[in-house]
C-alpha cells in the first residue's frame, strides 16, 4: 500500500468516524470539498500542510493519518 493510499483510508475512516461530510471537513480543514474526495480516492498526493490542517479539523495528530494499517501475521 503507498503512501497516497494510506492516507485515503485513514483520512476516509476518521471523517466516518467523527461524523463529518466532506464538505464539512473541507471546511474546517480550509480547503475545497472536491479535493478531500481525490484524496480519498489517492488522485493527488496532499502536501504536509494539508496533511496539517486536516489532522487538526479531525482532532488527531498528522501521524495518525499517515499510519499504515497493522499487518496480520497471515500477510
């Protein structure tokens, strides 16, 4: 999984998580609605900055949405 990926799951999971649409989110994060749906489908690649400022609309740390998912031992 890259990178752009990653961070399209986790971004994708922690928006269901709080509850959040993507215009909501986009909107607390200043950036436009339709970019937080290529970033969720991997279409661009975000710069820190974004990575940033959608860490803080969440709530969580910029870390978090760059996580890989644990493997299981079965991988």
């Amino acid at each position: 999984m890259n990178i752009r990926e990653v961070l399209a799951l986790n971004l994708r999971k922690l928006r269901q998580v709080k509850g959040l649409s993507q215009e909501e989110l986009a909107h607390r994060a200043d950036i436009d609605r339709t970019y937080v749906s290529a970033l969720e489908r991997s279409v661009y690649a975000a710069t820190i900055d974004v990575v940033d400022n959608l860490a803080q609309a969440l709530g969580v740390e910029a870390a978090d949405l760059l996580k890989r998912p644990s493997r299981s031992k079965s991988d």
